[in-house]
C-alpha cells in the first residue's frame, strides 16, 4: 500500500479577487508533500454569497498565465469564464473547467450573472497541473467539462461511487484528455463502507477530504478540510469511511523536472519566467474579446 507520509490541517483562508475565499492546500514551493505533478490546490470551503448583484460581479479580472493548466471543479454555485483563446462559458455544479494555458493565455473568472443575482452556496477547487518541459508551450485551448459527460464508476459492496474526471479506474477512462498521466476522481463513499483503490506504484497521491472522515490503510484519521500526502512507491490505498464522505483523490506520474515559478507563470527556468514577462508585456498571450 501507498504509506501515508501526513495529514496536514487546512490553513488560514485568504481571498483571490474578491470571489473566491479559499484555503491553499499545497503549492509547488511544497517540495516534501510529494505533489509533483500537480502544482497548486486552492479549497474553496462551503461559503454563502448574497444575491442582488446586477453588475460588478465577484471574482478575478484578466490575468494571465503560462506553463501549466488549471482544473475547476464546481460542487456548489456557478462560476463564468472568458479567455485570449476565444474559449469560455458557466460552470455549475458537478461541472469542470480544464484550461491549457501553455504558451500564454488571458483570462477572467467571476461568479455567473445568475448566481451573482440568485446568492447561495459556493464550493470550489481549483488545481494546477504542470506541463511536462517539451509542452510548456503547446497552443492554449480549453475544456468544458459537463456532470453529464462525466463517467461514473459504481463502487463493489454498494461503497459508494467515482466520477472519473481524468485518467482512469475500473478500465472506465474519464473526459480530461491530459499531457502526463495521471487520475483525477471525485468520490462519494457511503457510512461504514470501505475500498481498496487501484494506484500505480510509480504515482504520487494526494487525497482532499471535503467532508466526513476516513480511515487510510486501517491507520491514519482524516476528517473534513485535510489533506492527506503519501511517501513514493507502494501500490493502492485502502480507505475505509466513517461516515457518509466527499473526497478528492489526485494520482500523477511525477515529471521530475525543475520549476521555476513566479506568479501566474510556471516553467523551467528563471530565463523562461523573464521571457514570459516580457511577452505579456508585448501583447504575446492576446485579450479578451
């Protein structure tokens, strides 16, 4: 089994623009937790919005990025895009963004216009996932990724069920085409149930609890909020629920390259990153129409 390394307490909350009021569960300045290929993890918590906005809708203006992708996924509330590439569109609940940043795109993320006048729930994550060097600057595009179109997985002795974002599990392959492997799954485990998961010896492994708490390999406690890091090797997880439970679970064959990041920018050396400044400064990543 994949050896749990630790299980880290949410940190303090901070806001991202004025839409989003997350927690940052891991960066790639975290060396130790093991999260490469994945970037960044920042947990929007159930939080409510008040409604009655016509206009200045909450969120994050244009900004923008290269080097790597970045993967929204919507439990609760709706979240509208817009980007260089001409890409765009609402995501809702069950309901995932995956843009490509590479060479360089703009975009903006606020709160939809519905949502915005409605209020209610809202309850996010957003990853970054990297580039592998030789597709850091592969042509931006993005992915809009429907619950419908989302496969689902039912898991053996009724424990629950996995929508396959990315990868794969159960020979059931998910809707994210990605340029590295790895296995993106939203799980939903019933009280009392448990489920050995399928992970390669050669993946990292990240696992989010957001909401409910779980037993890892008969050993270690994970409740609400955490986040549990694995050391490398070892196959499978074995998780048992304790009661009616919402996980993220990440796996991702480990780029070993280096990252030199600053900002919005992740590449692989600091010549990369002055070059991208300098092309967002030229023009070079387009606007927003």
């Amino acid at each position: 089994m994949k050896k749990v390394a630790q299980v880290h307490y949410a940190p303090a909350k901070h806001w991202v623009g004025n839409g989003f009021h997350v927690q940052s569960m891991f960066s790639y300045q975290d060396k130790e937790k093991n999260v490469d290929p994945f970037l960044l993890m920042d947990y929007n918590p159930p939080r409510y919005f008040d409604g009655g906005r016509k206009s200045d809708f909450r969120g994050v203006g244009e900004h923008p990025h290269r080097g790597f992708e970045t993967v929204t996924i919507a439990y609760q509330g709706e979240v509208q895009h817009a980007d260089s590439t001409g890409g765009g569109g609402i995501i809702g609940t069950g309901d995932v963004q995956w843009m490509t940043a590479g060479a360089g795109i703009m975009h903006e993320e606020f709160h939809s216009e519905k949502f915005s006048r409605e209020g209610g729930m809202f309850e996010m994550v957003q990853l970054w996932v990297n580039l592998p060097a030789k597709h850091k600057m592969t042509p931006a595009k993005y992915q809009a990724i429907k619950s419908t179109d989302i496969p689902v997985v039912e898991l053996a002795d009724n424990a629950g069920y996995v929508r396959i974002i990315a990868g794969e599990l159960n020979d059931v392959t998910g809707s994210a085409t990605t340029f590295s492997p790895i296995n993106m799954w939203d799980v939903k485990m019933n009280a009392g149930k448990a489920y050995t998961y399928n992970v390669p010896k050669s993946h990292n492994l990240i696992i989010l609890v957001l909401d409910g708490t779980i037993q890892v390999n008969n050993e270690d406690i994970a409740r609400r909020g955490e986040l549990i890091t694995f050391e490398r090797g070892g196959k499978n997880v074995h998780i048992e629920a304790n009661n009616d439970v919402k996980l993220l679970i990440l796996t991702g064959e480990p780029l070993n390259e280096p990252i030199a990041g600053y900002g919005p920018f992740v590449m692989n050396t600091n010549d990369e990153l002055i070059q991208a400044m300098y092309d967002v400064q030229n023009g070079q990543f387009g606007k927003i129409n």
